[in-house]
C-alpha cells in the first residue's frame, strides 16, 4: 500500500454514516463501548469506502485496546474549515512522548503494547489510507485523562451527488 496512490475505487462517501457504521460493526470485546457525538453537518468526500472504514476501524479498535476498560471510548465528529474531523479519545495509559516520532512506522509497537494483540501495522496502514485521500491521521493530545487520535478529512464531492444526497435527506421542518 503505497501513500503516492489515489484511492482505487473512489465514489462519493457519507462520513457521519461511515462513522456510525465503524461503530456498530463487528464485537471488539469484552465490556468495550463507546460514546458517538455525532456531527450535525452532513459531509461527504469522494473516497474509497473500505479503505476508510479500514482507517477509521484501526484507530476506533487502538482506542478500545489500549483504554482502562472502564470508560467508554468517546468518538466526536465535527467540521472545521473544510474538513471532517474524527476524534477518537480513550481513558488508557498517556503514550510517552519519546513513542511519538514512531506511532506510524510499520511494525511499530509501543512499551504499554506488550499484553495486546497487534503486528504493529494500524496506524500505519491508517495514515497510509488517509494519505491517499489528501487527509491526516494525527496524535491531537495524550495525557493521564485520556489519549485521542484524529482522522482529518478533505469536504468534497461532486455538487451533482451533493444535490441528490440533500434531495434524499429527511427534512425535519417539512410538511
């Protein structure tokens, strides 16, 4: 999977149902839940579905993973400018800042890593991804309350499908 790729099988993308469906997808264990704070614009990107939903499954199951168990993970989406932006934030242990430079590298596995199932390879191949669409998978913060990873996506799709998404969309005022 080469970053310098356009996405093989780009078609016109719902992120808000993108996210919804990353969630409710599959079981990722035991007492695992999360929290969605849904964003209230409907934002669409000319994108490869799976290849998204494989990004954004990768941090949302790192997030379930690596958190105290006890808390939900907590997903925000929102628009700023003209991206959507995923934040996905859990309650686990802050990643040490020396871990900060190698999160990304293939096959990278961190000191609090050692009692998870992994190869390394998430958050690569999820910033691969999110590289073939013109987008970022950032660290936002890590800290004792919380670590939260962000899946930043360029707005845009052809105004002909806009039109027809927002013709199909249920109007909450209408008669």
């Amino acid at each position: 999977m080469e970053t310098d790729q356009e996405p093989s099988a780009a078609e016109p993308v719902d992120l808000n149902a993108l996210v919804r469906k990353v969630l409710a997808v599959g079981s990722y264990g035991p007492g695992s839940h999360y929290e969605l704070r849904e964003c209230k614009v409907h934002a669409w990107i000319q994108g490869d579905p799976a290849a998204l939903e494989i990004a954004l499954s990768n941090i949302y199951q790192n997030a379930i993973k690596y958190s105290d168990g006890a808390s939900a993970v907590t997903v925000s989406c929102s628009v700023r400018e003209q991206f959507f932006l995923v934040d996905v934030c859990n309650a686990g242990h802050p990643i040490p800042a020396e871990e900060h430079p190698f999160l990304f590298n293939r096959y990278f596995r961190g000191k609090h890593s050692s009692r998870v199932r992994g190869t390394g390879l998430g958050l690569h191949i999820s910033q691969t991804i999110a590289q073939q669409h013109r987008a970022d998978v950032p660290l936002i913060s890590t800290t004792e309350q919380g670590t939260i990873f962000r899946l930043a996506l360029p707005i845009g799709i052809p105004a002909t499908v806009q039109s027809e998404a927002v013709n199909r969309a249920p109007r909450p005022f209408s008669a």
